[in-house]
C-alpha cells in the first residue's frame, strides 16, 4: 500500500483536499461536525483513554507512549479495517487529523508511520 499521508492539525484551516480521518477518541472542543468535513472519524483506533491520560502529551513520555501505541494498534481488531478502508483512497491523499497543539508527539505521527510499514 502506498497511501499519501498528510497530517493537519483538526484546529487549522485545511491545507489540502482529500480523505479526512480524524484519529482522536474524544471529540476535539469547538469544533462542528459540520465544520470538520470528516470522511471517517477512526476513534477505535486512537488511543486508549488510559494510554491518552497517562501520556498527557508530555514530550519525555513520547517513546513510551509510542512503544505501548503500537502494542496498542497491534492487538486491535479494528486495525485491519481501518487500512482497508484507507486502501480504498490511494488515488488521493489521505489527511490524519488530530487535535493535539504538539505537531511532532501525538498519535497521528505513530500512525502514520506504522501505515508506512503495511
């Protein structure tokens, strides 16, 4: 699979066009579903609330949260779906939204790196 993977930021305005999937489990504060112009929200595939409580976005904690996101992804049955349905949209790019401030530690930089390897 080769997929054209952007990330964005869900709180800017949109860079680009083409599938919107949004990979928080919480819905980001202030913002319309109307507005999002999501094409899938993958919430099961997000991190666990434990796992997104206990990381607090804390920098130092990445590589760890990093490590337990990934053990995470790969004991979940929701996974195997959810790169089929972006298998569906190689044609055009993919864009992982996410509500975090920090652009280089969230779980949408794990995903997408994890994407590369399937």
């Amino acid at each position: 699979m080769i997929l054209k993977v952007t990330l964005e930021r869900i709180y800017q305005k949109p860079q680009a066009s083409g599938f919107r999937v949004l990979v928080d489990r919480v819905w980001p504060r202030g913002i319309s579903k109307v507005n999002a112009a999501l094409d899938l929200w993958a919430k099961t595939i997000a991190p666990s609330t434990e796992l997104r409580k206990w990381f607090g976005h804390d920098p130092e904690k990445y590589p760890e949260f990093k490590k337990r996101y990934l053990a995470e992804l790969a004991a979940n049955p929701d996974l195997p779906d959810f790169i089929k349905a972006l298998k569906q949209h190689e044609q055009e790019p993919v864009i992982m939204l996410y509500g975090a401030k920090d652009e280089t530690h969230n779980q949408a930089v794990v995903l997408s790196e994890l994407l590369k390897t399937k």
